[in-house]
C-alpha cells in the first residue's frame, strides 16, 4: 500500500530503531495510520495496526482513505468514473466516500472503529505509559488517552473534531447566529 501510494517516506523497517530513538529522549511516539488502501482488508488493517502498537507507537490517529476534493485522487476518481458520495461535508476522513476494492462500506467503516479500540485497549495504554521515562510524560500520555479513547467510544470521531468542554463561552458566539436551544 506504501509504494503505490507513493509513501516512499515511510520505512517500516525503521521504525522500531527510530521509535525506541525517541523513547530513550523523552519523546512520545504519535503515528497516523489511514485505513483503506486498496490492499487493505479487516485483517490486514488488524495485524497492522498491532504492529505499529508493538513497535512503539505510544497513540495513534486512525483515518479514511478520502479522495479530497481538488486533490490528485478526487481528479483520478472523477476521470475514472468513480461513484463518490455528492455530500462534500463526509468528505472528513473520518467517513468513506467511495467504494472499497475488499470491503463494502460499513465493512470499511468497521474496520476504522475496530481500529480505534484496538489500539486504545487497556493492555496497551498500560504498557505505552510504563515505557514513559518520568511522571509528565505519563500524565500527558494518559491525559491523551482518556481524550482519545473518550472520543471514539462516545463519539465515535476522532479527537481532533471531539471534545471535553469549549474554550470560548455561547454568550460569545456571532451577533447573527441563532439562539440555541439549550432542551
């Protein structure tokens, strides 16, 4: 999947030396893992996603291959002719857009949310947080983890668009916006 998508960054082989690297300096480990290459299967997704949790990603961001809008593989799809969904706004990557190769959608989407709770299991978030070299690290590892593991579970979204509480106050919203209703 890496070498198709061109990704010839990524060096899998590398990881577990770079990532034990950045364990001996204090450095938490984030890796991000798209879902749905075309060789990708339920399977496949799960055994990779408990290798990158074995070789020392300590959190993980999930997300689903989307043909954006305006990039190269939204033009490829609409030269191809391929069926995409007409509501730009599950174009996130948190949605699939297009039919899979392997796996129908809700297979597909399934997949992504097995991923989620595969990773954040209790066993895991354990050991990541006993590999920490000092007590921050552990408090801002744990702290993540609550934040991630709530998001998926009760949100089913990524933490990047959930959250525990807001920054600003409603009374600061737009002038124009409407009244919320707070029933």
């Amino acid at each position: 999947n890496l070498i198709e998508a061109r990704k010839n960054q990524n060096k899998v082989s590398l990881y577990r030396l770079l990532w034990e690297r950045c364990h001996e300096l204090g450095i938490l480990v984030h890796a991000g893992y798209i879902v749905g290459f075309p060789h990708d299967t339920p399977e496949s997704v799960k055994t990779d996603v408990e290798h990158l949790f074995q070789e020392g990603a300590d959190q993980a961001s999930f997300f689903i291959l989307s043909p954006c809008p305006g990039s190269e593989d939204h033009v490829r799809a609409v030269v191809a002719g391929v069926p995409m969904d007409a509501d730009l706004s599950r174009y996130d990557t948190f949605h699939p857009v297009v039919d899979h190769p392997r796996m129908t959608r809700q297979e597909w989407l399934d997949t992504y949310l097995r991923a989620w709770r595969q990773f954040y299991r209790v066993p895991n978030m354990s050991a990541a947080m006993r590999r920490c070299k000092d007590r921050t690290a552990r408090f801002n590892l744990l702290r993540n983890y609550i934040w991630y593991r709530w998001s998926f579970a009760t949100e089913r979204t990524h933490p990047m668009i959930a959250g525990f509480y807001r920054f600003r106050p409603w009374r600061e919203r737009r002038r124009e916006a409407p009244r919320l209703s707070f029933a």
